[in-house]
C-alpha cells in the first residue's frame, strides 16, 4: 500500500508527539508541523488564553480549521493535538489526507512527562490526575478508531518510537 501524503501523530498530552514528529520529519526529509502552533499563529495568542478566553468550543473550531489547512501543504509530519479526534469531521479529515499514528502513553506516564500543566488547560485544575484519567479513557477508542498503527510509549525514548514511526513508514504495510 502507498503511503497517503501526509503523517499525523496523535495521542494523549505528553504521550510525546511533538518531539517524536520532529524526529521523524528529519529521518524522513520531510516538513514538520505542529497543530498548536498553527493554530497559536493563526489566533495570534496561546492555547491557554483560547481556552480562558474564547472558551474549548472556539479552539476546537480553530483545530479544525488547522487541521483542514494541512490539506494544501506539502506532505508533512504533523504533531495533532490530543483532542483533534473528538471531532468526527477531523477524524475523517485525518484519514483522508494521510497515515496515522497513535502514540500509546498512561495517564500517569503522561502527568509525569509534562510536570508543570500550565500549558494544558484541560489539566491544569485541580484533580489533574483524575482529569487526565478520565479524559484519557473517554478518548481511547477514538485514537484507536483513526489509527493505522499504535505504539505504546511507556519507558521507551522519543528515539525509539521515532525509529519505529519511520519502518512502519518505509515498510509500506
Ligand atoms: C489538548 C491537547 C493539547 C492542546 C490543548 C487541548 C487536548 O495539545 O491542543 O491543550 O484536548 O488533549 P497536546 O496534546 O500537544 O498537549
């Protein structure tokens, strides 16, 4: 099977799709992208003021928005956000512009690697345990529904899922 254009890397908060997708754009000579950061540039403010002051709803509109503007670029590897799946217009956008990958991580694995939840709204409350539990396995089965590979992530390094990110890529499955 040919490889659709573009690479879409999703998963939890923290499961590590940032930093793997930038090494796998680089194995790979391709683009990298990060949907936060597109849609930061395009609101020109912070995912955390969005939230605060537009409210979950507007960013979701502005995700959506990010995600269909990959469609024009050259083929990328895209970093999603961890809620780009609620949407089942984004989950069928992601299907069709390319392959996706789903980084596996625990919600207690995932706390760990972000420390400081400042930057994640949905988490920065109080209970930010029981939140991440809890919209961890409300999510799950959406990851798993778009997913043409699952990698779990636990203990391993960035370098180490990216390389198994790349042979799945090249092994044409
Ligand atoms: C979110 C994940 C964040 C960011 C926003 C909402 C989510 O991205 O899009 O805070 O709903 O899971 P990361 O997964 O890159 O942290």
């Amino acid at each position: 099977m040919n490889r659709a254009p573009h690479l879409f890397l999703v998963g939890f908060m923290g499961a590590g799709k940032s930093t793997v997708a930038r090494l796998v754009a680089h194995r790979l000579g391709r683009p990298y992208v990060d949907l936060d950061a597109l849609i930061e540039q395009r609101a020109a403010s912070p995912v955390a003021a969005i939230f605060e002051e537009r409210g979950e709803e507007a960013f979701r509109d502005l995700e959506s928005e990010a995600l269909d503007s990959v469609e024009s670029m050259a083929p990328a590897v895209v970093a999603c956000g961890g809620g780009v799946v609620l949407r089942a217009d984004n989950r069928s956008t992601l299907k069709r512009l390319g392959s996706v990958v789903y980084l596996e991580v625990t919600a207690g694995e995932a706390l760990a690697r972000i420390g400081d939840t400042q930057s994640r709204p949905l988490l920065s409350g109080p209970g930010g345990t029981l939140a991440a539990t809890s919209l961890l396995s409300a999510r799950e089965a959406l990851y798993r529904s778009v997913a043409d590979m699952t990698i779990e992530t636990g203990g391993r390094t960035p370098e180490d899922v990216a390389r198994e990110v790349v042979a799945f890529m090249e092994s044409g499955r």
